[in-house]
C-alpha cells in the first residue's frame, strides 16, 4: 500500500502563529492594564487612606492624664492633692512566663511579697487594661538602675504617674473617700455614661465620698500626644500635643481644724458628729469614728490592711454619721414636744403626774421612766429639762403613730437630707401602713408608747438629728446639707459658688417653738440633764441629751451598766445649737455603747462649740476623762 505524503502549508502555519502571538501579546496587555489600573487605585484613589495606614505605623496616639482637681477646707487648707512620681509597669500579654519575667526584675529593683499580690489582684480586677504597676512610687536610684537595663526587659515600662495624697490621712476619711484602680465594673459604668473615651491612660477613679460624688469634677479633660517611633517601636520624637485640661478644685464646707479637734475628741471611743451651719446647710464637721488612712486605697490596698480594717470589730469602713441608723432616744423628745403644742394636745400649763411609769388603760404593763419613784409633778418645760419619760408615754398615746409619723416626717425623720454625697441611709419613722406592709402586722398601742421616747422601730442617722436640730435652731426653715462650698473652673479660671438651697420653711406657731427652744437652753442649765456639759460656758447653748438602748430589757430587769458587756450598753446622744439667740451651728453627736448623753456625747459637743465660738482648744486629755453629767448621774 502506498504512504500518502502531507504537503506543509506555510502559509497557514504563519497564520496560525501569528494569531496565537496576538493573543498572547492581547492577555500580556489586559494583565498591564490590569496592574496599571490596580496601581492607580492603590496610589490615587486610595492614597489618602494608605498615607494614614503608613503614618499608623510610624505615628500613635498617647493619652495625657490630666490632673486631679484639688479638695481644700473652708479655709483653704489642702485635703487632697496630688505628687508626680515613677512607676514600674508590666504588659502581661507580652510574657509567656510572668512569673520568671517579675522574678528576674526583682534581681534589679526591690519587688516585695505585697507588691506581688497586690500586682495579682490588679490582674484579676482589670483584665482588659495595657499594662500594671508591679511597683509604685520608684526611687531617684531604682529609676537610674531599671534605664539602665531596661533593653532586658521589652514589655515592661517606666512611667511617670500623678498619686494622690491625703495629707490629714484618717481626718475626714469618711467625707473625702479616696481613689483607687479603675476595675471592669468601673469601665463598664464608664461605657454607659459615654465618657469612657476621656479615662484613656487613667488608672484612678473616686470610689467613695466627695472623691466618688464629685468625679465628673474633679478628673478633667484627658490631652493626647502624636508620638514618632522607629520601626522597633521606640519614641522618636512628639509631633504635637494637645494640653489636657485639670479637674476643677471643689472647696469645702468643712473646717480641717475644727475636725481633728471633733475626731479628737472621741478619744479611743466609736461614734459620729455632723455640725452645720443652720443659717445655710453648710456642713462644718462631719466625724465617724474611727477612721481609716485613705492614702492606703489609693494604689490598691495590700491584703493585710485590708484584712485588719475590714475584719476589726470597731468596723472603721462604716460611715456612721451618713448610714449609721440608731434610735434617737430623747433627742425625740423636742419635736415630739412640739408636736403636742401644735396638734392643740397639750399646752405649757399641762401638768401631769409622774409616779416612775406610764400604764394603758386595761394593761398591767408598766412602762418604766428612767428615774425610779419619777420626777413628781410634770409639766411640758420640766419634761425636757430632766427628760421626763413618762411624760412622752403619754403624750405619744394621746398623739397616735400616723399624727406622730406625719409631724416628725416634716423634719426630715425618716428620708433622706439630700446632702452631696451617695450612699446616705433614710433611717425609719415607723407608721401603721409600715408594720402591716413590712411585718405583715397591725400596730399595737404598746408600738407607740416606744415611740415617744424616741425607741422601738425608730431609727435615724446622726446627720438626720443634725439636720431636724437646725430646724429649730432655724426658727423652721430647713436648708439642705452640703459639704461642697465653690468649685472652681480649672480652664475658665473662674469660681462658681454654690449657692445655699432653702428647701422649705415650717410654718411653726413661734411661741410654741419658743417654748421648746426655752426648755433645751434650761438642760444645758443647773437642774438640767447636760448641766455639767454647760457649766462655765461663757455663750448659752441648747440642748438635749439622749439614750438610745442597745438590747431589750424583761419588764422588771434593771439596767446595770456594770454588768453588760461594752458592746452592749446603751448609746448617747446629743444635740445641740448655739448661741441660742442667734445660732451659727447645731449638731448630733452619738457616743455608741457610750451609756448616758450627758457624761459621754455633751461633753465632746461643749468641746466642740468652745472652739468654734471661742477659738478655745480643748485640754489636752479631755478625750480621756469621764465627765459626771447632768442631775444624779441621769439616764440621759
């Protein structure tokens, strides 16, 4: 068979070659085109965008801290401010092995056992922030030794941070508060209040008293830096900084002095004393004892301070003066006095006939006066001046609870004073529609008779007493309780006064009133319950002293104050104002466990008004001595 032979055609092959050559060129150009228009985008369109990524990573932002604004006395004295010093901070998420890291930089700066468990804690509290203090407060030596091997330890920072500082240290710890770690709750109150942005690089937030109440003041406006890095990340140069601007100082209504000298005068013993200005509100003591150093919390309080204050039996962390709640004993007595006079249930001339306790009708229960065998013939001016039970037995019968609860209600009993700082407890001014609602129960007659003296349910706080004491210092009008006096704008230069808020004036028959003021100028008198408290005064002063029980006494049990423990005995009460023709301060002053209103809480209130009247400093043991008060060692 014969092989066919194929002939080449050049022609077509060129052909072919050719078309496959002009695809190919054809696809190599839409690639070009493709990157050309790719680079276009990237270098044109896109080059604002890019130019920013680039500056990102050559330029960052870092926080400025402002300044805390300062908190002064009435007088100008510094309660709070703040020091610049260096801190040695760690970045956890940079190590794998902390432990060994803080190990190795105890070889070159002094870490302690509490500053390992504090750095711990500050982990498990602030699990999102950048970096923790390992150590605080560095000195000019550990700085210079830390720079000079800081190339071994990338993660962890020198920084220069504002503390604050409490140079009265337990003076007025309950009114300022303190600072201390911002925490996650922290952040997440932050986050909802739309602010969390101008905490950026702050550490610290006012946790309790004017510190916590008056934040938003006090922190100020956070500034920024453009810092220059190298591709290592280390600072080059700042490009620009924007100043932060420092948080207002907040002035004071308190006097520093006349608060040591009140806090000194407790002595060893726990209690409370708020003295305000009744004119205005202006609180010029605010004492519970004890107290506490704030500058512990400032950097995260160590597990053994800790420990010690939040595990003692005199419990310093509570606020007594604010949420304290005791019953008011005889300091019940004024208004419950006065509300006799206005309710038309007695009169000045109403006298009655004390044999040494008060029964109800059909009841062989008798409610006993403090004094055994009673003071005799009683009327409503010897019923506050010796502090008569009986007498208020009956009058609190005759008045009934809810006339009671109504009447006291008006000086601000049972509610709250509205005074600038949170955390305030209402007490309790007991009703019928209370017990039901509260003990499922009715009020019994015998509920109220308690009542009178100012016992049973009753409960206030000292700052309330303080406060229903400058409404009759006052002659009725009651203003609001503040601590805060001017604040003054830190970028503005300017002082904002805050002016007094009147919140309502009583609309009191003024003799009436006159006849209860008469009476409390008498107990501080010869004959009086705080006759020692005001002897040799050279102002008069008003009064009432008080005894508020601790445990339930069985009908025919005696009180023996000899025979309870410390713990158990009755607390006393005083309240008080002065100079009674035109006063400038009243206040509360509660002595726990104290006994009797006229030995243990007068004597420190005669202390306290000889100073803010006369300028006169008390004698140097005066906390330490036991003073015999008032007419034959008396209940109150």
């Amino acid at each position: 068979m014969k092989r066919s032979i194929e002939i080449r055609n050049h022609l077509r092959e060129v052909h072919h070659f050719q078309n496959r050559l002009a695809i190919s060129a054809g696809f190599v150009l839409f690639l070009f085109l493709l990157l050309l228009a790719r680079f276009y985008y990237l270098q044109v369109l896109e080059s604002e965008h890019y130019h920013t990524l680039a500056e990102d990573n050559r330029i960052f932002l870092s926080p400025v801290v402002p300044n805390r604004g300062l908190i002064l006395d009435r007088n100008g004295e510094v309660l709070a401010e703040n020091y610049s010093a260096y801190t040695l901070e760690i970045v956890p998420n940079k190590f794998t092995d902390l432990e060994a890291t803080i190990n190795k930089l105890a070889t070159v700066i002094p870490i302690e056992e509490v500053d390992r468990r504090r750095f711990k804690k500050l982990r498990e509290d602030n699990a999102k922030f950048e970096s923790l203090p390992i150590r605080t407060r560095l000195s000019e030596e550990e700085v210079a030794r830390f720079a000079a091997n800081s190339y071994l330890f990338p993660g962890v920072e020198l920084k220069a941070r504002l503390f604050r500082r409490y140079p009265k240290e337990k003076s007025a710890s309950h009114v300022l508060g303190y600072i201390s770690r911002i925490n996650n709750n922290d952040l997440v109150k932050l986050e909802a209040d739309e602010v969390l942005a101008n905490y950026k690089g702050t550490n610290h937030i006012g946790k309790l008293g004017i510190e916590q109440s008056y934040e938003k003041e006090l922190h100020g406006i956070a500034g920024f830096e453009e810092i220059e890095t190298d591709s290592a990340g280390r600072k080059i140069r700042v490009l620009s900084r924007t100043q932060p601007v420092s948080g207002n100082d907040l002035t004071l209504t308190l006097d520093a002095k006349l608060q040591e000298i009140a806090e000194k005068a407790f002595g060893d013993r726990r209690g409370a004393l708020v003295a305000i200005d009744p004119s205005n509100g202006d609180v010029l003591a605010f004492v519970s004892k004890p107290g506490f150093d704030l500058n512990l919390f400032v950097n995260g309080i160590d597990f053994t301070n800790w420990d010690l204050l939040n595990n003692s039996i005199d419990r310093p962390l509570n606020n007594r003066a604010l949420r304290g709640v005791y019953p008011p004993g005889s300091t019940f007595k004024p208004f419950m006095a006065l509300a006799g006079l206005e309710l038309n249930l007695r009169t000045p001339q109403h006298t009655i006939s004390d044999p040494g306790y008060f029964q109800l009708p059909g009841s062989s229960r008798h409610y006993r006066d403090w004094k055994a065998g009673g003071h005799g013939r009683v009327n409503l001016h010897k019923s506050l001046v010796v502090s008569c039970d009986t007498y208020y037995y009956e009058l609190a019968n005759d008045l009934g609870i809810d006339n009671i609860s109504k009447f006291m209600g008006q000086f601000g009993l049972g509610k709250k004073t509205g005074i600038d700082i949170e955390g305030e407890s209402a007490g309790l001014l007991p009703s019928q529609e209370w017990k039901m609602s509260r003990h499922k129960e009715r009020w019994w007659p015998g509920d109220t008779i308690s009542i009178g003296i100012g016992q049973g349910y009753n409960l206030a706080t000292p700052l309330q007493l303080a406060f229903a004491t400058t409404i009759i210092a006052n002659k009725g009008s009651a203003f609001r309780p503040r601590l805060v006096k001017r604040i003054r704008n830190s970028k503005a230069g300017e002082t904002l006064e805050i002016a007094p808020q009147l919140l309502y004036t009583l609309h009191l028959n003024p003799d009436n009133l006159e006849i209860v003021r008469n009476a409390l100028k008498d107990v501080t008198q010869p004959g009086g319950t705080a006759a020692a408290a005001g002897a040799g005064a050279s102002y008069t002063f008003a009064g009432k002293t008080g005894t508020s029980q601790v445990i339930g006494m069985k009908q025919n049990e005696k009180y023996d104050e000899k025979n309870i423990n410390d713990r158990h005995r009755d607390h006393a009460l005083f309240i008080a104002y002065a100079p009674t023709e035109n006063p400038s301060i009243a206040l509360s002053v509660l002595v726990e466990n104290g006994g009797h209103g006229g030995s243990s809480a007068a004597p420190i209130a005669r202390i306290v008004l000889d100073y803010f009247l006369l300028g006169k400093l008390p004698p140097v043991n005066t906390a330490e001595k036991s003073v015999d008060g008032g007419i034959e060692d008396v209940h109150d």
